[in-house]
C-alpha cells in the first residue's frame, strides 16, 4: 500500500485500516509465538503499512 493511495482515502477509513492491521499484526505475533507463522515476512510489510497509515493520519490531523 502506497502513501499516495493512503491520503485519498478519509481519516474514518484509514481508522478503520489501522485497527484492523494492528489486530491482524496481534494475530501474527501469537502465531509467530506458537510456530505457527506461515509467512514471517509479511509482518514486516504490516508493520510499515501501519506505520504508513498512522503517518498519513498524523499529517492530516495537523492540517
């Protein structure tokens, strides 16, 4: 997920986006726990599409 594509959308979208990949991260973290992690690399890409949604919040929140 591109930043450019993160601003189009609304700051009640993007809420709703970060909530949802941090349950998701939760959910792979207790997966990665138990050895049960299919994938570990997509962790990483959740992580910064969180990191990059939170981001675009932050910018428009200060606007």
């Amino acid at each position: 997920m591109k930043a450019a594509e993160l601003r189009d959308l609304g700051a009640d979208e993007l809420s709703i986006k970060e909530r949802d990949l941090t349950d998701q991260l939760f959910r792979m973290r207790i997966q990665k726990s138990m050895g049960q992690l299919d994938a570990p690399d997509t962790m990483r890409t959740v992580r910064r599409d969180l990191a990059r949604i939170k981001t675009v919040l932050r910018q428009k929140r200060d606007r």
